[in-house]
C-alpha cells in the first residue's frame, strides 16, 4: 500500500479540559448526560452515536444559574464538543415552568452587590458561559422548556436553534432591576429583529410569547406541551391564536390581556405536560444535521454564528467592568428589591422618587437607596 512506510501515531488522544467535578444531580447544579441518537422514521436508538444533553436544574428558583451552575455550562459546552460520538448538543432545564430567569438574584443581592471586583470575576465567568455556546464544536439547540427571560433570554440566543415549549415567555427585565441586557441581547436581537424592535425589546422588558416568537423569526418552532384530560393537545390558552389585526396591529401570537389572561394561567395549570412532539422535533432536526458531512456542517454554522460572534466580541470586554461598576449603584438597588419581595410585597424600587432624586442632584448613598427601596410590611 502506498506510503505505508509512514510511522503514525494510533493512541487515540484526550482533548478533554474538565472532567466531571462540575456536574452534578442535585439543584442547583447543572446537570450533563448522554442520550443515544435517535431514527425518527423508526424510534430506533443508533447504536454508539447520542447528542448531549446540558440541563440548568435549579426549578425552585427557576433554573436561574448559580455561579457553580455557570462553570457547569462552561464545561458541558467544552465536554460535549470534545466527545467524538455527540452529534448535536441540547441546552435545556428542569421542570415545565421555565428554561432560565437569568442570573440567580438572590446570589447577586447576598453576595455580589456592592462587591464589583467579585461580580467582574463572575461577569468573566459568565462572558465564558456565552464563548462556550458560540464556539461549541457541535450544533447547540435550546431546548426551552418554559420562561426564557433576562440573562436565560440571552444564553438562549447564543443557540444555534431553538425550538420552544409554546408555553414559554421571553423577554429582558434588566432596566427593571437595575441592570442591562448587555450580556448578549444587545448584541443578538439586532440581526434577527428591525432596529427599532430590538430596542423595544431590550428595554421595555414585555414578555413575548413563543408564538410570537415564531412569528417573528426568533425561534425554530413553537411546539404544544399540554394536553387535557382526553388526551387532545391545546395549545397555551393565554395566547392569541386567530389571525387578525386590531387597531392596525397583528395580534396573532399577542398574550392575552387582564382578566382572559388570568383565566389561560388556571387552564395552564390544570393541564398535563407531555414532552413527545417537541423531543420528537428536536430528534428528527438533529437527526438532519446528522446526516451531513460534518465538517462542512460546522463550517456553515460557524460563519453564521460569526455574525453574533462580531458584535458580541466588540463589546463584551467593557460590559463586564460597567456591570461590575454598577454593582455600587443601580444593581445594588435593584437586586434587593427583587431579592426581598416576600419581605416587602414588591420586587422593584419605587422609580419616581429614584428619578425624582436624581433630578434633584442627590447621592447616591445608603440614604438615597432607604428611600427607593420598598419598606418590609408591618
């Protein structure tokens, strides 16, 4: 045989960082398992090929990520791109209720807050976090099981795809609480969105539905979860679902309003969660991407991703000074309201005497941050 004369090296080698210290079962953690590949057309499982499965499982705070869930996603991302036998990664969450709220807010109030060299370190781990989705070696597909808002709204845009629970919300809230959804909405929601929707959505923290979602090009597919007790699918009944404009607006896929949407959250309740057709989805989508060549496949996702990766990278470096610098100020603030409303019955400042008093050329000091703060009821 030709150039059999060539000495080659056959020991098959270790390209892994992490081992499995960052894993774990119990929440929170983050949560990584392999799961055989799967036919679609046959139910059969492939024998010797599976995707990665990445699971935030922290339900009770819904599955907001904890500093050691952070380090979990890093190295899941890492571990499944090295796994030679993982076709395609998926990035979900515990539970029916919610893929990710963002950052664990009772870690930022507790022990962040006013600590800005502490949150730079964090917000370094986090900047990872999002690397780690965009330069994952393998399609990554947001597999999102509920809310999908804040920081979880951005760890969700780095995906390749995602394909929904038509029960999911999405949505920023960090001008809400004293941050700012610069850790990759900024960035993402330009390209997928008109300029001045992206603003909108980045600022007025309005929850969309999945089916909005769909509607405007922000997510692969919106698929039913629910079913009642005769078996039959429905889908989410806070939505809109007829196809019609109102006062010159399309409201198809537009969450309900007052009282109807109060009256869909009890049907939601009372209805079953079955996971088939949206896992169903998500086998036959990463049963395409596996029959491809991958090299070209990865090649074709990376100079798609590259267009998030450029904007995300130009920005990335400051955002994590300027959100560690606010941990002084405005996160301060906003993280502990948020943090104490079972204490006060509120989860924001009161943002009329805040503007008031910069209006006013105050300071912002232990006093100023009494005075917005929501008072613990007697």
């Amino acid at each position: 045989m030709a150039l059999d004369w060539l000495i080659r090296d056959n020991e098959v080698k270790d390209h892994q960082i992490f081992g499995d210290e960052h894993f774990g079962t119990e929440p929170p953690c983050t949560g990584y398992e392999k799961k055989p590949l799967v036919n679609p057309d046959t139910g059969e499982k492939v024998d010797g090929l599976y995707t990665a499965w990445i699971t935030l499982n922290n339900p009770g705070q819904f599955n907001s990520y904890t500093t050691e869930m952070v380090k979990g996603v890093i190295a899941g991302m890492h571990k499944a791109s090295m796994e030679r036998d993982v076709m395609a990664i998926i990035f979900t969450a515990a539970g029916d209720r919610a893929f990710c709220t963002g950052g664990n807010t009772k870690e930022y109030a507790e022990y962040y807050s006013k600590r800005p060299l502490e949150y730079a370190q964090y917000m370094d781990l986090f900047s990872g976090m999002v690397d780690g989705i965009l330069k994952a070696r393998k399609p990554v597909i947001c597999r999102c099981n509920g809310l999908r808002i804040a920081g979880g709204q951005e760890i969700g845009q780095a995906c390749d795809f995602t394909v929904a629970a038509d029960t999911a919300a999405f949505g920023q809230a960090g001008t809400r609480h004293g941050s700012t959804p610069t850790g990759g909405s900024t960035d993402f929601l330009p390209w997928n969105l008109s300029m001045e929707q992206a603003m909108w959505q980045a600022t007025a923290n309005e929850m969309w539905s999945a089916a909005k979602m769909e509607r405007m090009g922000l997510v692969t597919k919106a698929i039913p979860i629910k079913k009642n007790d005769k078996g039959e699918w429905v889908r989410d009944p806070r939505v809109i679902t007829d196809k019609y404009v109102e006062n010159g607006e399309i409201v198809y896929g537009e969450f309900k309003k007052g009282a109807d949407y109060k009256a869909g959250n009890e049907q939601v309740k009372a209805l079953k969660t079955d996971w088939s057709l949206l896992d169903g989805f998500i086998d036959r989508m990463v049963w395409t991407l596996t029959n491809t060549t991958f090299i070209c496949l990865m090649n074709t996702i990376e100079s798609i991703r590259g267009k998030k990766k450029f904007f995300w990278d130009l920005m990335k470096s400051s955002q994590i000074y300027w959100l560690a610098a606010n941990m002084n100020a405005e996160a301060f603030i906003g993280f502990n309201a948020f943090n104490t409303q079972k204490i006060t019955g509120q989860r924001t400042i009161d943002f009329i005497k805040y503007r008031k008093a910069l209006a006013d050329v105050q300071s912002f000091d232990d006093e100023l941050a009494e005075a917005v703060l929501p008072k613990p009821q007697k």
